[in-house]
C-alpha cells in the first residue's frame, strides 16, 4: 500500500507540471497563431521557449519558402517583437534567431533552403560569388592583385566565425572564405585595403655596368636567403640599354635598401682596368667582329674640356671562338659603349621550317606504223636492186640483209661479218612493238624480204618530292638529295696522241632546295629561295656518250605568313611531234601508198607545281611539337610496310641512347 501511494504522490506532481507546460504551450500557439495571420501590412514576432521546428514552420507559411531541417536541428527559441515586421525583416530576423542557437541556414541548388548546425554548415556552403545579406552561409573568392594571400589569411582569419574556413596557399593569388553574407563583407573590406600596390619606382643610370647585368644581380640578392621568399614576387627590376639605365620597382624599403648597393658596384667597376671579356649566349663572336669594328670606329669619347678625341687608336676587339666571347681592351666609357651594343645584339633568334612539295605529273604517248622492203636480183638476174628503208624504224632490215649475206658467203673476210651481225644485233635490241615480215631467196639468186613494225605507247608518271629544311633566322641553308654526274670540260691530245687527258667536273642531280628566310613584323616570313629539280636524260646520241640532263629552277623572294601555303611556280609544257618517212610519189598513193611510207607520232604533256610552307619555330615547345609530328609520320610509314625489320623507335634508342619521342595526342 505505501508503494502505490508514493507512485500515485508523484504522478499527481506529474501532472502538475504537465498542466502548466500545457498552459505555457497553448499561450505561444496563441502567439504563433497571431503571427502567421498578422495584418496585411506586418507581422508581430512574440516567441517565448518555443519549439524550434514549429518556429521554423511559422516562417516557412509566411514567407512562402522551402526549408529542408536536419535531424540535429532542435532546441528552443525565443524571439521578442514590438513593432511590426515586414515579410523580408521576418526572414532576416529569422537568420538571425537560427545563428544565435547554433544554426544556420545553406542554400541549395532547388532553390530551397537547408537548416542544419553551424559547425558543419561550412562544408556545405552555398553557391560562390553569390551577391546575398543577412545571415546566409555562403563562400566567396578574393583575387589578389598585389597582396601576400598567406597574409591576407592570417589577418582575415580573427573575422571568421569560429565555424567558417578562409583558405590560401603560397604562389595561388586568391583567398577563399566561407562566412556569413554579412561578415563576408567586413571581410570584402579588409582585403580591398590590404591588396594595394604600396611599390615605387625608381631609375638607376649606370656609367661603367650595362644595365641588364645590373638587372640580373638585383634579381639574384633578392632570391638570397636572408629576405622574404615574397621579395622577389615584389620586385621588378627592367633594364633600359637605349640609355643604359636600370629601372626598379617595389617596395619602398626594399627599393632604398637596393639602390645604395647598386649604384656602389657601378662606381666599383669604374676602377677594373681596361680590359674586358664578354660571353656571348646567343650570337657568334666572329661573325660580329666585322660589325663591332664598324661601330667602334664611329664612336667618339670626350676629354675633361668637353672636346670630341677620336677613339680608333683606344679601342682594341678581338673575338676568342673557343668561348664564344669578345675581348675589349679600352676605357671604361668606351667598354660600355661597346658593351651596349653588344647586349642588343646578343639575342636568340627564332627558327624556320621550310617544307617544299614538287609535283609533276607527265603524259606521253607514241603510235608508229611502218613498212619496209628489200628485192635485189642475182649475178644473172635481170632484176634491179631496191629498197625502202628509215631512218626511225627498227629492226633495220638493210642491216639484217647484210648479216645473212655476209654469214653465207664464204669469200667476204670475217670483219665485214662482224660488222653486219653488230648492226643487226643493235637493230633489233632497239626494236619496240609488233614485227610481222617474210624474207627468203629465189633459184636466180634474187634476194627479197619485207617487215611490218607497229607500236603504240602510253607513259604516266606522277613524281612526288617533299624537300625540307629547318634554319636559324637570316641563315641561309641548302638541301640536297640526288647524285654527282660526271662532265667532261675538256680533252686534250698531244702529237701523235701522246698522253691524251680529260678534265671531268661533277655536277648535281636531283632535287635542290636553298632558302634564306627573315622573319618580319607580324610573323610574316620573306623568304630568298632557289629550288632546282634536275635529271638525266641520258646520252646524246649513241655515237656520243655525253650525258644530257634535265632542268627545272626557280629562283625567286616571296613574302609569306607563318604556316601558310604558297605557289612558288608551275610549269605546264606539252610537246607534240609528228615524222614522216616516205617514198616520193608511191608514198602518197592513198592505201597503196602505206607500203611505202612509215609514220611515227609522239606526244608528252608534262604539268610541274611547287608548293612551299613555311613555320617559325620560336621555343622549345614548337621544336617538339614539329618534332613529334614528323616522327609520328614516319612511325605511320614504317607500321603501313609491316616488314618486321628496324624501326625508328629502335634506332633512337640503340643510337642516341634516349627514349623514343611519345605518339601526339589526339
């Protein structure tokens, strides 16, 4: 009994309790009540140690928005109002009320908004560089133009809630920050006034150092050690050599910590004697001698009194090859001087790829049809001797005749034989066609024989020839790939053909490329070409075993932009040539007369083009890419023959002992 009457004690002070939480929560429905159904014109907030969600419900029934609540979101809220509120100050102030109770509120890309707890609200911020107020989580990036960015982290970083992030890292112009809109742009001002160029500038007129070694050793003591790594982000140092001054910006303090330092090595090189050697990075010391001597012999130095003295007899230039260096034995005025000109000089030079393609494509053709005929009588016979032979058919029956003839008779010597079965024998390895002939001798001794030769002959050829070359700028350069002939120049014979000589030159044959090209303003290319397309076309005649050659040159200047196609020049020839052996008279019988004629026609049409492209090649970066490409054709080649033999890839790795350059990428 005294058990149940405990247990019945404490559920009546239960239920005491309960009642008056009932009583508080009736009242803040009231108030809730009345402020989803305020006037038109505002809305009173009146919350006293209300539910957060029924809060959050309130809000999203007055402002019309979406609200997505984490689990975590609970809690009480309290919120106190006087006056009315418009719909806009209803959701700010609920912003508000959410940050103040740990919450706060991220939108998302639907539009609707999540409620979730601060501390992880930072990993899932908001859209960036969204313009926004109030208390909205969002993320914002600042670009820095001048500013350190880990010192801007370091000074934003006390102004971020304890939940936000502010990201930077070193050589990244950029500060990251994610934070409430409206401290976002406390922040917005702070970097505004911390990412100001503070730097001066100031010049340095050297007399005894050019400027752009100065340029370097400012550059170089601001990389030691002892300063700042951002030291030399902050300093510029620009060489002027027109007027041998030194241009410097940056800091204030850094600048008037350099230019003591500077302006003493000036004054220090004015004492280093006479002499001076310069290396050069990019020209050759030789081919400048000529230049420099020019230039020095219009340079003049002046005396105390301001008077003009000549300085040929002063200055002394010799170039040393083996260092690529120039020597200067003068004063320290005149050095400079020198030294100045030099530096201008002394630049690199972009390259050029000249790639030529020659085509010729050629057609000929050739009919001939022919009759010939020979009827000679014997010792007793009263038949004359005749005959119809030319002079461009083949086999030649006179020539046969004679070496039958000659073959059976036993009283003819055995040189004439000789001679005719030589004459027959080229006859008929001259012979091109259809021969169709009879031949024979009669009881009389009456010797007769006819031949009919026909041909025809059809020859297309299409030669394809891609001449290339890569070389400096103002270089000239020569391709060539073809063979040495000889020519005979001369002959001589002494008395009685004592020690007989001949002078012989070689001649180049094939394909010929010399360019000089001059990169101008605008990449635009002027180019001095000569390209020659020659061969043999064999011996003059077969008495004369002299060789003739065919030639093709053009020698010309065009102006061309990097990368384009240009027509150098075309040659479009067509030869027709018609010949006509005949008897007179019986030859132009009509019909009949084809047993005494032959006729030959021949026709060649030949249409020559050369193209050429040209492409500067200015960094390492297009030297490679070329590279790659032509490497990349010849792997295609190689892969199309599938022999199995050596390939590219091989040579580069067995010979030069480097890895093969990579496929391009597609």
């Amino acid at each position: 009994m005294k058990r149940i009457f405990t247990s019945l004690t404490v559920t009546q002070k239960t239920v005491q309790r309960l009642g008056k939480c009932l009583a508080v929560l009736m009242a803040v429905q009231v108030a809730a009540v009345s402020v989803a159904y305020g006037q038109d014109d505002g809305h009173i907030l009146n919350y006293r140690d209300a539910e957060i969600r029924a809060f959050i419900d309130d809000i999203a029934a007055i402002t019309g928005r979406t609200f997505i609540i984490d689990p975590r979101v609970r809690g009480k809220i309290n919120v106190v109002s006087s006056e009315t509120v418009t719909v806009e100050g209803v959701f700010q102030t609920f912003l508000s009320a959410l940050k103040v109770n740990g919450f706060t509120l991220v939108p998302s890309a639907s539009g609707a908004f999540k409620i979730v707890p601060d501390e992880i609200a930072a990993q899932d911020a908001g859209p960036v560089n969204q313009e926004r107020a109030g208390d909205v989580l969002m993320t914002r990036v600042f670009s820095l133009k001048y500013a350190d960015p880990l010192a801007v982290q370091a000074a934003a970083k006390p102004f971020v809630f304890k939940n936000g992030r502010v990201f930077a890292r070193k050589g990244m112009p950029v500060v990251i920050v994610t934070d409430y809109a409206d401290n976002l742009e406390r922040i917005a001002q702070l970097v505004a006034s911390m990412d100001v160029d503070h730097s001066v500038i100031r010049t340095l007129a050297l007399e005894n150092t050019s400027a752009g070694e100065m340029a370097d050793i400012a550059l170089k003591l601001a990389a030691q050690p002892g300063f700042d790594d951002n030291v030399l982000q902050s300093l510029t140092a620009m060489p002027l050599d027109s007027s041998n001054t030194l241009i410097l910006k940056g800091p204030l303090d850094l600048i008037e910590t350099f230019l003591p330092v500077l302006r003493e090595l000036d004054e220090n090189n004015a004492s280093r004697g006479d002499l001076r050697v310069i290396y050069l990075k990019h020209a050759n010391a030789e081919k400048l001698m000529p230049m420099l001597e020019t230039v020095t012999k219009s340079l003049s130095r002046k005396d105390k009194s301001g008077k003009a003295i000549s300085a040929d007899g002063d200055v002394s230039i010799s170039a040393y090859a083996g260092a690529n260096a120039v020597v200067i034995n003068a004063s320290s005025e005149m050095q400079q001087r020198i030294a100045n000109v030099i530096n201008m000089l002394d630049v690199a030079r972009a390259q050029v790829l000249v790639e030529a393609i020659v085509v010729e494509v050629s057609d000929s053709a050739a009919k001939e049809l022919g009759v010939q005929y020979l009827l000679a009588g014997g010792d007793n016979s009263a038949i004359p001797f005749t005959m119809a032979n030319y002079s461009n058919t083949a086999p030649n029956l006179l020539a046969l005749a004679g070496a039958l003839q000659t073959s059976d008779d036993d009283s003819d010597t055995s040189s004439a034989s000789d001679l005719f079965g030589a004459a027959a024998v080229d006859s008929l390895l001259g012979f091109n066609g259809f021969a169709l002939g009879a031949a024979g001798e009669t009881d009389g001794g009456t010797i007769f024989g006819v031949v009919l030769n026909a041909i025809k002959q059809d020859t297309g050829s299409n030669i394809l020839s891609t001449p290339s070359i890569m070389t400096m700028d103002n270089e000239p350069a020569k391709f060539l790939s073809g063979q040495e002939i000889p020519i005979s120049t001369g002959e001589t014979l002494g008395a009685n053909n004592v020690n007989p000589f001949r002078t012989i030159e070689r001649k180049d044959v094939g394909i010929q490329l010399e360019v000089t090209p001059q990169i101008n303003d605008g990449d635009e290319i002027r180019l001095q070409i000569r390209q020659e397309i020659s061969s043999i076309a064999g011996p003059v005649s077969s008495s004369f075993t002299e060789l003739v050659t065919n030639k093709r040159e053009i020698e010309t200047t065009v102006s061309i932009q990097s990368g384009d196609i240009v027509v150098l020049g075309g040659l479009v020839q067509e030869d027709e040539i018609t010949s006509v052996d005949k008897v007179p008279l019986l030859g132009d019988i009509p019909l009949l007369g084809r047993l005494f004629r032959s006729d030959r026609k021949s026709r060649a049409k030949t249409n020559l083009m050369i193209f050429l492209r040209p492409t500067i090649v200015r960094s390492a970066g297009d030297a490679k890419a070329l590279t790659a490409t032509k490497y990349d054709y010849i792997r295609g080649q190689q892969s199309k023959v599938n022999s199995g033999g050596l390939t590219i890839d091989q040579l580069v790795k067995d010979v030069m002992g480097g890895q093969p350059v990579p496929p391009l990428q597609e």
